[in-house]
C-alpha cells in the first residue's frame, strides 16, 4: 500500500516526465473514483503538466489553473503506461491520455473502491477538505514528537493517524517502531523525551532509507508491486534486524503487525486479536 516513501518516488517520477506533456483526452471508467463534477473531467482536456506534488500520501498533479488531487488508499497505483489501455480493464479509475499512445493511469486492485481523484481549481486545492486537519509531514524533518504523540492511544495507532503525523501506514509502522525499540502498544504520553526523540530519528531515517532504495530501483511507468526493502513488518517468524530474535506478529482482519518481542515489548508476545476474537 502507498505510504509517503512510495507516494515520495512516484512525485518525484511524475514530475521529472510529465511536465510538458498535453492531455490530449481524460476519461474516469472507474464507478465512483472520481469525486468531483465541477470542473468537469474533459476540463484537463488540452492542458498541459506543470508539476507534480506530494503533501502526506496525497498526490496533486498542476496543470496550470487545475490541479488533479488523488488518494490512492491502498490498493491504488499510478502509473505513466507507453501504451494504452482498453477501457475494459477494470482496474482503471482515471485515464490521462497523452500523446504517442501513452497514458496516465489510476488503478485500483483488489475488491474495495477506495482509492479517489478529484479535479480541482487551482485556487481550491489548499481548503479541499482532504487537508483538513493534515498532519506535518513525517519526513524529512517532523517536529519533535512529544507534544506530538501526546495523547493516551497507543504508537501503533498514532502514527498512522494523518492527522497526526502524514505519511506513514501500516508497513513502515512497524519498521520505525523496531528502531526505535518501541512497542507498539506504548502510549503517546507515556515517551520520554530520550525515546521521543529516538523515535524521530527512527522514523526520519527509515522513510530516507526507504526513499534511497526506490531512488536507486524504482523507474517508470512505476511498479503495481514496490520493491518494498521492509525488514520486520510481515516478516514474523524472521530474525530481529536489531537483535536476532524471532519476530512475532498480531494478525487484525485485514492487516498484521510485527515486532520484536526482545527489543520492543520486554519478552511479551502479544495476544494474536485474531485468534482471541474467534476464542470469544
Ligand atoms: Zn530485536
């Protein structure tokens, strides 16, 4: 799923190739992608690139007075394709035609329609309601996370939380977590300003590390599968990258969470919520 190191290289792929470019035809085959009417879709029509931008794991393609702004959730990817699709690919929630066949595509795998686009005016893209409450962004340089992450739910939950801080999910979670050689279930208020600060660190460095690698392995027309360098997270059952213990994990319905029980929760393995649920 796109986090802010995969949202990060694609913005940065984006802008390298589209500026310049002119959408010569713009179509939404997707049911319910796109969430706006006004200005219409065929609006982008003839428009040409300025730029691409990321702020959190959301994407905003200028072109000039528009702006396409997209989320792509979890399970949606963009992808810059040498040639087009058939409208019957039912992946496709946006089509940005452009010239010599190509194509710039919004997808979504999987069984949810989550993942949306909006084409905005220039001028309403800072007050879409997308930003509300947005988060300073993780990397490069958060602020200091103590008044941060100053609240009693736990760091799983509040890291992810955008409008905390923007740009981080489930998978690089828990990368930084074991880093920082904190547990999951640590309440925010309870950091001390040593492990707050440990954990900034943590967090900075591994989104860079993270961004380093897709700088070296990721090119267009952009992966559906990110050559993710992940090192803990779904890697239960592995030796800690710190310590060499074996990681264990918590399985939720629909995602799991690592971690080092040596490193992160004083040699507690934590209850599988799964299994518990199905127990009751
Ligand atoms: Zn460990």
């Amino acid at each position: 799923m796109p986090e802010l190191p995969e949202m990060e290289i694609v913005a940065r792929r984006l802008g390298a190739a589209l500026p310049g470019e002119t959408v010569e035809s713009a179509l939404a085959p997707g049911i319910n992608a796109l969430k706006t009417f006004d200005p219409p879709l065929h609006a982008l029509e003839g428009r040409t690139f300025n730029g691409v931008r990321r702020r959190g794991k959301l994407l905003m393609l200028d072109l000039g007075e528009l702006v396409v702004l997209t989320h792509l959730m979890s399970a949606g990817r963009i992808q810059l394709h040498p040639k087009r699709a058939g409208l019957r690919d039912r992946t496709s929630r946006l089509l940005l035609r452009l010239p010599g066949d190509r194509e710039l595509r919004v997808r979504e795998f999987g069984t949810k329609q989550a993942a949306w686009v909006k084409v905005l005016r220039a001028e309403d893209v800072d007050g879409d309601e997308a930003f509300d409450g947005l988060g300073p962004e993780a990397w490069p340089d958060p602020p200091p996370l103590r008044e941060l992450l100053a609240s009693p739910r736990p760091l799983h939950s509040l890291l992810r939380d955008q409008q905390v801080v923007a740009g981080i999910g489930r998978t690089w979670v828990d990368e930084i977590l074991n880093i920082a050689k904190l547990s999951p279930f640590k309440r925010g208020d309870d950091l001390s300003d040593d492990e707050a600060e440990t954990l900034r660190a943590a967090m900075t460095s591994e989104l860079g590390r993270v961004i380093d690698v897709y700088e070296e392995r990721v090119d267009l027309p952009l992966p559906e599968k990110f050559p993710k360098p992940t090192r803990v997270h779904a890697h239960q059952g592995e030796p800690c990258p710190q310590c060499g213990t074996l990681l264990e994990a918590v399985f939720y319905e629909d995602y799991v969470m690592s971690y080092c029980p040596h490193d992160q929760t004083e040699g507690r393995v934590l209850k599988d919520r799964r299994l518990s649920r199905l127990l009751k």
